[in-house]
C-alpha cells in the first residue's frame, strides 16, 4: 500500500478512536439524568448499567471471527453505526428494565468497535514498522475529555434526549466521513501488508493462545488501575484527605491528563526505549505512584501521585493490546480488550469491598500491585516476537 494511502488509513482509525472516546464519555456524564428521569433505585441502576458491560464482553468475544471473514474496516464502520444510533437511545426509557436493554446493545456496538479498530490498528501498526499504537489510545482519551468536558457545560441548558439525540448526530456524521475514507483503504495483514486471502484464518498453538491470555493480563491489570482511579479516587481525596468536592475532582482530572500526556508521547517512548523496557518503565512508574496517591498524607502529594499513575499506566494498555494482535490477528485483539475490559469492571467493585475490609487507602494500593504484577510479566515476555 502506498505510504499516502497509510497515512489516510492512519487518520481514519484515529478518527474512530476518538470518536468512541466522544461517544461514551458524553453518555457517562448524563447518567444521573437518566437515572432521574427513569426513577431507578441505585441498584436498579447498577444492573442497568451492567447491559453496557454483558454487551461488551459477549460482543468482543465474536468480534475477532466477525473481522476474520468480512475485514476489520467494515466491522469497525458498522459498529459505529450501531454506536452513534445507540446512544440516543437511553434517555427515552421510562424504567431500568428498558433502559437495562437499550444499554445492551450500545455496549455490544461499544465492544465491538473497540476490537475492530484495535485489529485494524495493530495490522496498520506492522505495516508502518514503528510503535504508533499509543498514538490511536491517545486519541481516545482526548476524544473522551472533550465529550466530557462538553457534556459539563450542557448539562444544566440541554435535557438529556437532546444532547444525545445531538451526539448521535455529530457521531453518524463523523462516522461517515471517517467510514469513506476507511472503506477506501485496501485491508492490512502483519505478514504481507496486503489484503488477507478470502475466508482465511491465522492457525494458533497451544503456546500461542497462551500468550496471547499473558498479554491480556497485562491490560487487566492496567484497565483495574483505570477504572478504581476513576470511580473512587475523587472519594479517597474528599473522604481521608479532606479536601473539597472541587478539588476532589481535580484528582482524576490529573490522572487523565497525564494518561493523555503519556500516550501522546508513547510511540516516541517505545522507539527509544522498545515495548518490554516501556512496559517495565511504566509498570514501575505507575506503582510507586499509587503508593504515593494512597498513601500520602497530604492533598499535593496525592495528586502528584494520581498524576504519576497516569503517565505509568498509560501506554501499557496498547502494548498489550498490539502484541496479543501481532501474535493472534483479531482473536488476539479480542481476548486481551475482553480481559482489560473485565479489569476495568473489576477494579471498582473490588476497591469497595477491600475498603469496608480495611480501609480506602489500602484498597487503592491494589492498583500498585496489579501494576507490579504487569511489570513481571512484561519481564518475564520479554523474548517473545510474533512469527
């Protein structure tokens, strides 16, 4: 393929990166809405919630054959299809039941997106023979600060039927612009960098699967530091530290915008120091800075330590993502997002349990040790190369 048409193809896919990020970030925010206009108990809630979840991980897990046999580029359109429609689903229920099956399948989209691009995004990654990943995950953040950010400030001027049925709208428009220019590019394979032969598939060993399961650890452990940060690290300031709701906030703020800051400079960071070296950087990072954000005794160094967190966890996500895809194809992609984003859905439920065992500090310092553990197994993966 001719490096301009790698370019266009490197655009595209960061369009849908960030698109994803947009998307579910403006329907995040306008959750309590929802929850208000449906009437929902929070448990109720919680198990509607759990649609985004059930939808994601059954869809993950047949997205990889679904991208085998019609490409990586379709699929990747139609789920944001299927993505941007959904979204303006949820503020017209009127019960968590409902509102339980609309979020199905806009986790089902929200999933499958996410394997597709990825798998697209690791065969264009070998095609360009540089580590560029970190590059698509940045995206994604910054599209998920802006659909946040945006979502803030309409908040108390839009209901939320309008705002969503909007971001449907801005969503489908950019899907097909976006879309277009994805369809027009020739699908990549690692191998050849040519469009992979009709109906094939990569042929995977015991030793392979195994791997690719190691791999996908690795983003477990790096999406549970995600998700505890996300949904208790504001508590933890305000609760044990004292400080304000604003100020409070400011926590995660610090968190992302190192995450962001991180992944922006992650292919710079690999090219100079190799995936194993980053992986071994970051994981340490991350652990010594959530020790420092659990444990401090004071609200700077807590958020010095968020911050820290973020810049070590940020681009280890991407590398385990890419090298499960350099090993597996799509499958590969598949099982190491289904086993991050089942870390992400585990980190918070596990920090609330840990928390009423012991105590929110020491809860939160499980991020540090799942971050040691992805260093160890970044070391222990050090000699493995896809074929």
């Amino acid at each position: 393929m001719p490096g301009t048409d790698l370019v266009r193809l490197r655009l595209a896919l960061t369009a849908f990166f960030a698109l994803d990020g947009f998307v579910f970030a403006g329907w995040v925010v306008r959750i309590p809405a929802v929850k208000e206009q449906t009437g929902a108990s929070a448990s109720a809630l919680g198990l509607a919630l759990l649609g985004v979840s059930a939808g994601a991980v059954i869809t993950m897990t047949l997205t990889g054959r679904l991208c085998r046999r019609y490409g990586s580029h379709l699929v990747t359109v139609v789920c944001a299809v299927l993505l941007s429609l959904s979204v303006a689903l949820p503020p017209l229920t009127h019960s968590a039941l409902t509102l339980g099956a609309v979020l199905l399948v806009f986790g089902a989209a929200y999933g499958g997106i996410n394997v597709a691009f990825n798998s697209a995004a690791v065969d264009l990654v070998a095609a360009l023979r540089r580590p560029v990943m970190p590059s698509f995950h940045a995206a994604f953040s910054l599209g998920g600060m802006v659909g946040a950010g945006l979502g803030a400030l309409v908040a108390g001027s839009l209901s939320p039927t309008r705002h969503l049925t909007g971001l449907a709208v801005v969503a489908l428009l950019v899907t097909a612009v976006a879309g277009r220019a994805l369809m027009r590019c020739e699908p990549l394979t690692p191998a050849s960098g040519r469009r992979p032969a009709e109906g094939a598939a990569p042929r995977h060993d015991r030793r392979t699967r195994a791997l690719v399961v190691v791999f996908g650890l690795i983003a477990l452990c790096t999406a549970y530091g995600e998700g505890a940060l996300a949904d208790w690290g504001a508590l933890h300031l305000e609760q044990d530290l004292d400080a304000s709701p604003g100020a409070a906030a400011i926590g995660y703020l610090c968190f992302a915008l190192a995450m962001t800051i991180g992944r922006l400079s992650g292919t710079t960071l690999l090219e100079r120091l190799g995936r194993t070296r980053t992986i071994l950087v970051g994981g340490s990072t991350a652990a010594a800075g959530m020790l420092l954000g659990a444990l401090a005794p004071y609200l700077w160094a807590a958020l010095l330590g968020y911050a820290v967190t973020g810049l070590g966890l940020a681009n280890l996500f991407p590398v385990a993502v890419e090298r499960a895809g350099a090993l597996a194809g799509p499958s590969g992609v598949a099982t190491a997002s289904t086993l991050g984003y089942g870390g992400m859905l585990l980190g918070p439920p596990a920090i609330g349990f840990m928390a009423d065992w012991y105590s929110l500090p020491a809860a939160l310092t499980s991020v540090a040790v799942l971050a040691a553990v992805a260093t160890t197994i970044g070391f222990t993966t050090r000699h493995v190369r896809a074929d």
